[in-house]
C-alpha cells in the first residue's frame, strides 16, 4: 500500500469514535402511520423514490443456515403487496439453502439520507411459478442470461470460467426470443410478523414504530431507541 494511502487509512480508523451524524428529523407518531404496514413500507419508499436515493427498492437480507451462522447480503425487492415482500434468486445459491433450512428472514431498507429504515421479519415461502414466471419477462435479456450462466455462491475457476459460461448460453439462447426461466430459480416472499419503522430524532432519541402480528391480528407498539 502507497505510503499517502496508508495515512489516510490510518487517519480514517483514529476518527472513527468521532464520527457520527445528527439526525433532525421530523417527529414521527402512531397518528402519522398509515393504517397497514404495507401501505406504510409503500409510503415511505414512494418518498424514497422522489428523494432520489440510489435503489430504494435496494434491502440487506439476513439468513441463517441450519447451524445458526448468519449471513447477510443486499438483494432487490420486486414485490411488496399484504402477503409481504418478494425478491428473486438461484435456489441453489447460499441465501436459499438457508431459508429452506429455516424458513424465516429479515430484511432491512436502509435509507440513510432520509434518516429513515424499516425492518420486515417472518417466515419465507417461495413465489409460485406463474408470479416468477410474469416477472421474469419483464427482466433485461443480459440478465436472463446471466441467472442461467452463474452457478450463484459455488466457488469458480476464476473471472473467465464465468465468461466462458455466459458465451455457451449467449451461444444457447442466440435463435431464442423469449428465454425461459431456469428451474433452479425464482422468488422468495417474506410474510412478516412484524415491521418495524424506524426514523432517527435528535440526541439519538429514535422514533421506532412497530406493526406486530398475532393471533387477533394486527398491532402497533413503540420501542425505545
């Protein structure tokens, strides 16, 4: 590493107790939710949207696998309806050997200009075929053929193995109008049994709302920061 390089890194991680944001933003109260979480995630990320924020549809997914080891990653949500959020994979990639193993995630939209985040929780299912099948045609072509190229999670022989792959499928699919969906990928919905809003306030004083489902339905908590 250049030595101005390592100044600056040295420099960055000395600063690192000091260095925080002061969040201002407005009060958020039960009377401000929306009468469903849904409508709710969908309020907010409307904001989002026309605040400008780079994939506010963008939410860091956790898992844990049959032994508890945790893992997280960013992947896209492509469905947000009262069933709950949807985002699509390979079944065969390390995220969904994990939710077949446990059948329960979490997500979270991290919006870090608006101050804002919200956090969805519940068991998985996978998205039936004909769902998968109505959003996969409206994804690019280079990305149809990538879901088919990529053995998702497997370790490979390198950046060219992975080249070599998406050439043979290019060859594959060239007289192919509308390529179909591998078998080994499609949807996962998280139907959640609790979302959380979350919205920072002075003196880390955080607003934290939370819709909580039970057996009689449907219920709004606060929690302290």
């Amino acid at each position: 590493m250049m030595p101005e390089i390592e100044d600056q890194v040295e420099d960055a991680v000395v600063r690192l107790p000091g260095m925080r944001v002061a969040y201002d933003g407005a009060a958020f109260d039960e009377s401000a939710l929306a009468a469903t979480w849904t409508d709710q995630l969908q309020g907010w990320l409307n904001q989002a949207v026309a605040a400008g924020i780079p994939e506010p549809n963008a939410m860091v997914l956790a898992t844990a696998d049959a032994e508890g080891r945790p893992s997280s990653r960013t992947v896209l949500c492509k469905g947000l309806d009262d069933r709950g959020v949807v985002f699509y994979t390979n079944y065969t990639s390390t995220k969904s050997h994990d939710l077949t193993a446990t059948r329960y995630a979490s997500v979270t939209f991290p919006w870090y200009a608006l101050h804002r985040q919200v956090h969805v929780r519940g068991e998985v299912e996978k998205v039936g075929v004909k769902e998968t099948a109505e959003y996969w045609a409206q994804r690019p072509r280079g990305s149809q053929l990538g879901a088919w190229a990529s053995p998702q999670s497997r370790v490979v022989d390198g950046r060219r193995a992975l080249d070599n792959a998406l050439h043979g499928i290019e060859r594959r699919f060239a007289d192919v109008e509308q390529i179909p969906a591998p078998p080994h990928w499609g949807g996962w919905r998280i139907r959640p049994d609790m979302v959380e809003f979350w919205q920072g306030r002075e003196d880390r004083m955080h607003d934290r709302l939370r819709f909580v489902r039970n057996d009689d339905g449907w219920h709004i908590e606060r929690v302290a920061p």
